[in-house]
C-alpha cells in the first residue's frame, strides 16, 4: 500500500471542506431538498445487540466477503462509548445504515501523520467506520437522507466535520464530495488489500442541513399517519 502524499502544503489554503463560502453555497441548495425527503424513509440510533442481525443482512447484500464485517464488529461497536450510528429504515425494512467512532490512530494514522488541519482538529472529527445502501434500495435520495440523519446526530455530540475512505467505484467518492462541502485529501489505491481504490474524504457537517424543528415534528407525524393508513 502506497504512503499518501504530504498534505502540509494543502493546508495552508482553505478546502471546499473548509472555505466558509463553499460551505454557504452547498447548504444554501441543500436547504432546497429538505422537504422533498421521502417520508417512508426514517433514521434509527444503533444502540442494541437485537440490530445486529439486521447490520448483517445488510453487509451481506452490500458488501463482497472480503469487505464484510462480522458479528464481533458490531458487538465492539456497541461497546464503544465514542461510536455512534444510525440504520436506514424504508417503512419497516432496514435498508442501510452509516457508523463509526473518534478519529483516532486506529482508522486515520496516515491522515493524522501527514495533514496539520486533521492533526489539530481531531477532537472535533468523528470517523465514519461505514456506509451502506441494500443495492435495490440505492439512490442519491436515500444517500443524502442518511448522511442527513448522521450529520444531525452529530452535530447533537458537538462534531463540526467528518472523515471517511470512501469506495471510488460507480462514482460514490466524486457524489458524497459534491453533494456536500467535502475533500478529497488523498487515495488509497489498495485500501485494506481490498484491491480497490478508495477516497479518504473531510466532509463540513455545516454543509449538512438541519431539519427545522417545527417541520421535523410534521415529518414524523405525516410518517405516522401513514403508517396507521398502510395497516388499514
């Protein structure tokens, strides 16, 4: 595995990740999308051994064998006090979810080594672990809900950015850069002897919309109303 190149110099510029004016222009338009979420799509917290079959089903569906997770996985994730998520549900069916933990050495050494913005700002970085959409259920409407849902979650914890490597196969790196204030900050071209490239990505979570409360109540009260006409 290649090293990734010296990011010092990149630092000293602001980053769409990190200019105030792309980040006012990304949210300016996604503000445009907020009430266009499709209202059977809802976001729940990871916070219980009884997912963890439902995680699994969707790593199977996601994921080729090398890339899954296992059992074990999710069980130290539930142990860990600095790991959140969330699981996609399409009414009642788990379609996805997103997770992760704390930056740390463990899951960014080479971002924290070599790039001075990461390094003095990690306490305020939050590491996504994984991302994933069950292949009939995948769309950028699904996607953006997620990511959505998750920033949200962590701007709750006091998070201001997130970092992620992120599959550059079909596209997925250039659309979660594009669809917020994010950065590539370098590729690992064989991530974990996957055999695949992928990018390692600083996401804005300022870039990331807030649903206002009063129509997050709306929301789920127009879910609930559903709900009750579909069981009819």
């Amino acid at each position: 595995m290649s090293a990734p190149p010296d990011q010092s110099t990149r630092n000293e510029s602001p980053s769409a990740a990190r200019s105030r004016q792309a980040v006012a222009a990304k949210l300016k338009r996604n503000k445009k999308n907020l009430y266009r979420l499709p209202l059977e799509l809802f976001a729940e917290l990871i916070h219980s051994p009884s997912q963890i079959p439902a995680l699994m089903e969707i790593e199977e569906a996601c994921f080729p064998t090398l890339m899954q997770a296992q059992r074990q996985n999710f069980e130290e994730f539930l142990d860990d006090e600095y790991a959140s998520g969330l699981i996609l549900y399409r009414d009642s069916v788990p379609i996805g979810y997103m997770l992760g933990h704390h930056i740390h050495e463990a899951n960014s050494a080479a971002a924290l080594e070599t790039n001075r913005f990461i390094r003095e700002n990690q306490d305020r970085i939050f590491y996504i672990a994984s991302l994933a959409i069950v292949p009939e259920h995948r769309s950028v409407i699904a996607l953006e809900f997620l990511i959505h849902e998750m920033g949200s979650l962590l701007k709750s914890i006091d998070y201001d950015y997130f970092v992620a490597y992120v599959r550059k196969r079909n596209g997925l790196s250039r659309l979660l850069t594009r669809r917020v204030a994010g950065e590539v900050l370098f590729t690992e071209e064989n991530w974990e002897n996957t055999g695949e490239p992928f990018d390692y990505c600083l996401v804005n979570l300022d870039s990331i919309p807030s649903l206002p409360a009063w129509a997050d109540h709306v929301f789920t009260r127009l879910r609930l109303l559903r709900r009750k006409i579909t069981r009819l």
